[in-house]
C-alpha cells in the first residue's frame, strides 16, 4: 500500500509515482501519535495530583487512563471505517 506517493497514469497507462505533498509519512504520523498520547496522559496525570492531592494515584489514573484511551481509540477508528459518510 502506498501511503505517500501519488500514482499518476500516463495516456499510455503507465503508471508513475510522485511524492504527495500533502501527506505525512507513516513513521511521522505514529511519532506524532505517541507525542500526542504523551501530552494527553501528562495532563491527565497533573490534573489527577491536583483533584487527589497525592502523585502517586495521579500516576496511576494517568496509566490506566493511557491504555483505556488507546484501547477505545482503536475501536473508534474500526467503526468509524465501517461509516461511508464522507468517503
């Protein structure tokens, strides 16, 4: 599968391919997504040790709250591709 090209086809029908632009590669999506998760899971941490006054339960919401984020995200994207609105 090819990500970050565009397939051009040729009056001949070949096909060439050519960098898009407009798309991020893969690797810098899933750093992106790691960084993202990783800001996301700080502020639930801080947030929880200013509610609860003690760091480590903050740091035990923010684990569990890491991996069930993840977990419901993963489910929401599988529905979302069973959804043609917008396809």
């Amino acid at each position: 599968m090819i990500t970050d090209q565009l397939i051009l086809h040729s009056k001949e029908g070949k096909r060439t391919y050519a960098k898009d632009k407009n798309s991020e590669s893969p690797k810098r999506s899933i750093v992106k997504s790691i960084s993202w998760r990783a800001i996301g899971t700080l502020d639930t941490i801080l947030i929880a040790w200013f509610v609860t006054g003690t760091l480590s339960l903050a740091f035990s919401i923010g684990v569990i709250e890491l991996v069930t984020k993840m977990v419901l995200y993963f489910f929401h994207e599988r529905v979302w591709n069973t959804i043609n609105w917008g396809k």
